[in-house]
C-alpha cells in the first residue's frame, strides 16, 4: 500500500483544513477565471457512449460536474483525491446535483490510483499535479490507467512569458493572494500556493516528464497571457 511522504501527508492536511472555504476562495481570488480554464480543459476530452472518465485531484468535485455537463448520459466519471474532507465536499455537491447517478469518488493519491490498467478514455487533473510529491510517479498511473488510444488532460498553474505581465502575475501570487487567502482561511496554505507554482517545471521540462512517463502527441495551450496551461498527452 502506498505511503504518502511526510511532505504529502502535510499538504493532505493543509487541504483538508482549507476544504470549507476551498471553492469560495477559488473564485474569489481567479475573479472566476478557474471555471473558463476548466471548460476548456474539458472540451479536449476524448470520449465515446459508454466511456469513463477519471478526473484526479478531483477536490471538490468541479471538474467532474463540468464532465458531466458536458458528455452523454452513459458516460461515467469517477473522482479521486488524496483528501477525505475534499471528497466528503465533493459528494455533496454532486448529491445534488443532476449528475449524481453518474460520479463517484474514491480517496486515493494521483501516485496510487485504485483501478485497473486500460480503464478509462480520458484522464483530467486540474490545478493538481503541482501537489503531487512524486510527479514522475503520478504520471505513470495516469498512463497505466488510460486506455491505449485515451487521452490525459492536465490543467495547471504556469508562469507568464511576457516579462511584464509575470511582474504583475509575481506581485499578486507573492504580495496580494496569501493576505486576502489568511483573512478566510489559512495564510501559510495560501502562501503554499504561490511557492507550489513558482517552483513548478517550465513548459518544456514538464513536457519531458509527460513524455517519459509514455505519452505521446504531447501539446499545450495557453491560458490568459500564460498564467495557466493545458498540457494533452495521448497514450498509444
């Protein structure tokens, strides 16, 4: 059985203390730019009838429900993330939602994912695999999962090109974000998120991890002046 490192049981912690204001917060400091990201990310699924779907890092559930937005009644999704009271949030919400009959959840780390080789067609994780403690490890699952011909979605944080607009994007994420995060909820977890990006591999060396870890037809596209990125890799 997997254990997470000492590292990985913090962060689980952190999000589980943050989990209640979690998707207030979200909006509230993207000025809801995160949904439009998501709905992009989700419009490059690959899917047929009957598909399932498997979105990491699942939260509390948003990408999931934009899935199901957005596919056929038969196709099935299923939500794992390494944080209980991130999950128990996202049942919640998909309880009532009119998607309930179609996503169920699992609590599992990206680096230990509980289903079998080849099993779904497409494989999502948005703003999360910059918490996975052992990325390369975290990508293999997600290949080995795939089915041969499925495709893997990752959503993520990423540094601006433009030399000022990363000024502005470094002055916010560093000055602005873990002050207005600390009056709602935990300053040090909103001061986690900054660092998280800033220390993430650049577009071409996460590219090459994607790569190792077996995918091919690996492309990305920019998001908002490159303050996030879709990477989209395809299993053979």
């Amino acid at each position: 059985m997997f254990r997470l490192s000492d590292k990985g049981e913090k962060i689980q912690q952190m999000f589980g203390t943050i989990a209640p204001r979690y998707d207030f917060l979200n909006r509230m400091l993207s000025l809801g730019i995160d949904r439009r990201w998501r709905t992009k990310a989700v419009r490059l699924l690959k899917f047929r009838e009957g598909s399932r779907i498997l979105d990491v890092a699942t939260g509390t559930g948003d990408v999931a429900l934009e899935i199901a937005r957005t596919t056929p009644p038969s196709v099935k999704i299923t939500g794992a993330d390494f944080c209980q009271e991130m999950v128990e949030l996202g049942e919640a919400k998909v309880a009532v939602s009119p998607h309930a009959g179609r996503i169920d959840f699992r609590i599992a780390p990206c680096e230990d994912l509980p289903f079998p080789d080849n099993t779904f067609d497409s494989v999502t994780i948005a703003f999360g695999i910059r918490n996975v403690v052992d990325r390369k490890l975290g990508l293999a699952e997600m290949w080995r999962v795939l089915q041969p011909g499925g495709r893997l979605i990752i959503l993520e944080f990423s540094t601006p090109r433009s030399q000022l607009f990363r000024q502005i994007y470094y002055f916010y994420f560093r000055q602005l974000l873990p002050v207005i995060g600390g009056l709602f909820s935990r300053y040090n977890a909103y001061k986690y998120l900054p660092d998280s990006v800033l220390e993430f591999p650049s577009h071409e060396e996460f590219s090459r991890m994607i790569a190792e870890a077996g995918f091919k037809n690996i492309h990305i596209h920019e998001l908002t002046f490159g303050i996030a990125s879709i990477y989209v890799g395809e299993k053979e």
